[in-house]
C-alpha cells in the first residue's frame, strides 16, 4: 500500500489544526502548574513564586528563540527548560528528597503477559485506541514536515515516511 494513501488522508491542512488542537488541550495543564503551588490540590492556592518561574522560563525561551543563531536556534525551547530549572532552584521549588532516598541500584517490576496475566482485545479497547493512533500518527507527520522545512531535506521521502512512523512505534 505505501504511505502515499497516508498524505492523501493527512494533508499539512489537516495535521496543523490537529497539532494545535494538542497544544490548546495541553494549555490548560500548563496555566494550572503555573499558576498554583499544587494543581492537583483539592483548594487551589496561587503561587507568586511558582508563577515567576513559569515567566523566567518562557522569556528565556522566547529570548533564545528570537536572538540565539547557529545550533543553539534550533534548541531554545531546550535551554528554556534548562534555565528554567536553575531558576527554580534558586527559589527551592526542587524537591531532592526523593532522589537522595532511591536506591542507587534497582531492578524494575516487570508484568509478563500470559504469566502474570491474560492479554485480550477487546471491541472497546480497539475503539479506544484507533483515534489515539490516528491522532499520534498525524502529529508524527507534521513533525516530519516542520523538520524537513528546518533541515532543507524532505524526509517524508528519505530516509521515508514507513521508516521514521515504525521507529516513532517502537519507542
């Protein structure tokens, strides 16, 4: 079949508004972490400090975005994160308690199928995740296309759209 019936069904008209549905859907978790000291709480309580990191954060990234050339254009979203977590460090939002109560070595638990339980599919769990794939693969696709554009090489057609969508499947 190939990947050409998969460009015809996601055109960029119709990955854009599917990335910036994501990113929309996303927003309000970020405003929520940005805005209170835990968004998770059951009364939520505002948080200067919290919010200033959240502004230091995105200024940086903006500033790197705006002035930074070379390599360094093509990760500001990276060093905002980076910079942003130095800040949040200087404001003793880090917590490192958990980090210095972990074991140094530790073996995961692992769940085998068939061993430790008997896998089935159901018409639910098909109906659950056929548009999670749909909408996956379509963001998988526009990301192809934002990198083709940055890199100048079309890598929709090389090293191929079935190659990068399998590697993007198997991690």
């Amino acid at each position: 079949l190939g990947t050409g019936w998969l460009m015809k069904l996601l055109p960029p008209v119709v990955v854009g508004p599917v990335i910036i549905v994501i990113g929309l859907g996303l927003a309000s978790t970020a405003v929520n972490m940005a805005m209170y000291a835990d968004p998770n709480a059951k009364e939520l309580v505002y948080s200067l400090k919290h919010f200033s990191v959240a502004g230091v954060t995105l200024a940086i990234t903006i500033i790197c975005a705006i002035f930074l050339r070379g390599f360094l254009s093509l990760i500001p979203v990276l060093i905002g994160i980076i910079r942003g977590y130095l800040f949040a460090l200087t404001q003793g939002i880090v917590n490192f308690q958990p980090v210095i109560d972990a074991k140094w070595f530790a073996v995961p638990e692992f769940i085998i199928p068939f061993k430790d339980y008997t896998p089935s599919v159901t018409l639910g769990i098909a109906a659950a995740m056929v548009p999670v794939a749909f909408v996956t693969m379509s963001e998988h696709i526009g990301h192809q296309m934002v990198l083709s554009k940055v890199v100048g090489q079309d890598f929709i057609k090389k090293p191929g759209l079935h190659r990068s969508i399998m590697g993007d499947s198997v991690a």
